[in-house]
C-alpha cells in the first residue's frame, strides 16, 4: 500500500501543478483520480492532501498569484474526490471504531520526530540498520537538514523560494506535523504513510545542496557518508530474515514435504500464516484469533470476510479431531512471555499437556513443531 501511495500522491501533486499552471480540465480531471486514489491507498493520504492545499492557499495569497479561475475546478475537484472515496468512508466508522477498540501506535514524542528523520535517509530499525550503525546515521540524519535549512535560509536569489521549493517544503514538513497534532489526541502518527513526504524531501535535498550550492568538499563528505551508510542499510535490509521477515518460503515447502492427510497446521498468529499461507494455499492451515481487544487484534471480521480466511477461536478447536499438530509459532513471541514470568507460551504449553513433541524445524526464528499421540480433548 505505502508504494501505491507514493505513487498515487506525487502523481496528483504533478497534476494539480500543471492544472494551477495551465487550468485545462483534464489536468484537473487527473488531480482528482489520483488525488481519490492517494485516500484509497491509506487512510492517513488525506494529511498529504491537505499539503497540497496549504500550497494552493499559499500560492493564492502570494504577491500576483490569487487566480480566481482556479478557485471553482480546486473546489470541485475535490468535492468529486470525496464523492470517489464515498464507498470507503460508508464503513470509515467501523475503521475507527476498530482503531479506537486497540491500536498499535503510540502517542509520538521527540523519540518519535527523531525516527522519523532516520528513516527519511536511512532507516531506523534492526531492519535497516544494525546497532553499529545508528549513532553516525542519526548524525547524519540531523545534519543533512541542518544544512538544508541552512541554505535555505541564507538564499538570496528569487527563485530559491520559487513555489516549486514551496511546494516541495509543504509535501514534506505538512503531513509529519499534521499527524502529529492529530495524534495528541488520538495517535495515527505512522512513519511508513510519510512516503511521500520522503520522496519530495528528497528532490528538495537535490536541488538545494547540488552543485554550486556549497562548497565542493562539504559536498562530497556529505554525499559520500550519505551514500556509505544508504548502501549499508540497504544491504542490511535485503538480508534480513528474522521477525517478521523470516524464510516462510522455506517453512511452507518444509510442511508441504512433511504434512500428511489428518495432520492439523496451526499458526499461533495471523503473523507466521498469512505469509505462509501465500506461499502455499493448498495447504489446510489454520491460525488462532488474536485476543480480543489486545494489541495485536488488528485483524478485522470484515476483512477476513473480505480474505475467505477466518481465525480459530482458540488451540482445542483448531486441533480436536487431529492425531498430529504442527504448530508454526515465532521465538518472539515465545520470549514475550518468558519475559512476563509464564513458564512457556500458551499454546506450546497446552500441546506439550495433550500431545507428545516429535520434533523441531528453525527457520532462523521462526519454529515449526511438531506433535504427535494427541490426546481427545
């Protein structure tokens, strides 16, 4: 979803430059398809949206910029917006209602602003980066817009504060600031929706440090450390295979090599089946519902009626009837109960008192157990 919105909101940023520029209806045709189709690709596209107008309004209130004829087609364009996303917003509430029962993200803080700026350039989990790498990439991330800021600020030419730069300040500052005030009061505050906002932040960096900027050798320090520690994080991204990128290819051609007729495939989380799930849907798997109203239970009915794929309600269901269970389950979540004081995670615990463990297959950290002579519950 975070590519298409990419996509679908710089594609409508260019489309309602040329429509402001030039006024032909087709350009603003354009605005409003994409426009519709940045807020079907996530539901915080609208913080983008309102970037754009503060540009419209800027470039209205700017010294012989106010352009009567494009106040009628901005404000149909996105009355017919609406009337696009209209479908969506019929169950909007049930969306909210959902993310008002339990949600994953927090109220953001100055920890949060800083992730953001490190994964403007370079990431900032043990996904992108190893621990070594954090102190010089937060170092970077900070100096980089120092620098910009910098130039900005001291630019004396005209067009150093053309609308195009204008317009590529609000792309990237608005959302972030936007989402942030919203989620003092109910946090939606997710990184991954400012894509963006990166991709225009990007293009400003470009043309406001290029050449004949700054100075050549605070240029090329920049770029190269910039370009060392990119290329670090991107080898560290693509190589990853821990939580929750694990090797389920793997794991579902282990269980497909494995799995007879009888056999009873339970994933103890929606997180270890899906994936699996895609790699082999001819397998008869099941996955154990979160717990109601916990953190994890993001996964709505309606979208399961959506998916055909429903949840078991709990181990005994999913395995009456079974003599032999394989129970797919990561190590994260077994040691997020060790770390609260259980004896072993649920659901192992409950097989290891019903059935016998025949054997264990790693999968970096993802583990596939098997258990046979269980017993009738």
């Amino acid at each position: 979803m975070y590519s298409l919105l990419g996509f679908a909101a710089i594609t409508a940023t260019y489309f309602l430059v040329l429509a402001w520029t030039r006024g032909r209806w087709l350009d603003w045709l354009a605005f409003t398809v994409f426009g519709a189709m940045t807020l079907y690709a996530h539901n915080l596209g609208f913080a983008l949206m309102l970037g754009l107008d503060l540009w419209a309004l800027w470039s209205w209130f700017r010294p012989g910029g106010r352009r009567w004829h494009n106040f009628r087609p901005l404000i149909l364009s996105h009355l017919l917006m609406l009337i696009l996303f209209a479908p969506w917003l019929a169950i909007l509430p049930s969306q909210l209602g959902k993310i008002q029962q339990t949600y994953w993200v927090q109220r953001p803080d100055l920890t949060t602003i800083i992730q953001t700026f490190l994964v403007f350039h370079f990431g900032y989990d043990n996904q992108a980066l190893p621990t070594w790498l954090l102190p010089p990439a937060l170092f970077m991330s900070l100096l980089i817009p120092a620098f910009l800021a910098l130039r900005l600020l001291r630019a004396r030419a005209p067009h150093r504060w053309s609308p195009s730069y204008i317009l590529l300040l609000l792309l990237a500052i608005s959302p972030p600031v936007i989402l942030f005030v919203l989620s003092q009061v109910r946090p939606v505050y997710i990184v991954r929706a400012f894509l963006p906002s990166a991709l225009a932040y990007y293009v400003l960096v470009a043309g406001v440090l290029g050449p004949r900027t700054i100075p050549r050798t605070i240029r090329w320090v920049l770029m190269l450390s910039a370009m060392t520690l990119a290329v670090a994080s991107l080898v560290n991204h693509y190589t990853y295979a821990l939580f929750p990128r694990a090797p389920f290819d793997e794991a579902a051609a282990y269980l497909r090599a494995n799995y007879k007729p009888g056999d009873a495939i339970v994933h103890s989380n929606k997180l270890t089946f899906l994936p699996t799930y895609y790699y082999d849907r001819s397998l008869p798997q099941l996955f154990i519902a979160d717990e109601p109203g916990s953190p994890s239970d993001t996964l709505a009915y309606a979208t399961q009626q959506a998916l055909g794929l429903f949840a078991t309600p709990d181990l005994a269901t999913a395995t009456e009837g079974h003599r032999r269970v394989w129970l797919v389950i990561f190590q994260r979540a077994v040691d997020e109960y060790l770390a609260l004081g259980y004896d072993d995670h649920p659901h192992r615990d409950w097989l290891e008192r019903h059935c016998v463990q025949a054997s264990t297959a790693a999968f970096n950290d993802l583990d596939v157990y098997e258990y046979d002579t269980c017993a009738d519950h």
